[in-house]
C-alpha cells in the first residue's frame, strides 16, 4: 500500500468533512472504533495534536467560522493538561 502524505490525508479528511451529512459523521466516528486498538491511540493522538495547532491561535488569527473550534481545543487541552498520548 502505498504511503499517504499529510497534505492528502487532509485534503481527503477535508473533502468528507465538506460534504458528509450527520450519518456519515456518526459512521466515521463509529468505524474508527473498528480500528486496532493502537491505530486508535494514535488517531487520538492525531486529534490531540490538531487541538493543540488550533488552541495556539491567538485572538484576531481566527473568525467566528472557526472560533467555538479554538476555544473548544483550548478547554480541551486545558482539561487534560497537555497532549500526551502514549503509543503502546
């Protein structure tokens, strides 16, 4: 198989996120599940360190189209004190 550079992989997340409804959301969010338990802590780590590039925003460097998503990153990592996500 052949190896998918982060550009594609978020001109394709990019792509889904444009147009999938609810339901696809909801099938995604439910088929990551199906993943190896490994594969998941590292989506999990992936999402983590995307909350992290979002909470660096600083106020004037995002609009009220992505505003909720870099206060919600900020109070996430808030909560959890960081980003460390063991791979196991």
């Amino acid at each position: 198989m052949a190896q998918v550079t982060a550009k594609q992989a978020v001109a394709a997340l990019s792509d889904f996120a444009n147009g999938a409804g609810w339901n696809e959301r909801q099938e995604f969010a439910e088929l990551v599940q199906d993943e190896h338990r490994t594969l998941q802590q590292g989506i999990f780590r992936l999402f983590l360190l995307t909350c992290q590039e979002w909470a660096k925003c600083e106020e004037g460097q995002y609009d009220l189209r992505n505003e909720v998503t870099v206060q919600q990153s900020k109070k996430i990592l808030e909560t959890l004190g960081g980003v460390y996500v063991p791979l196991i």
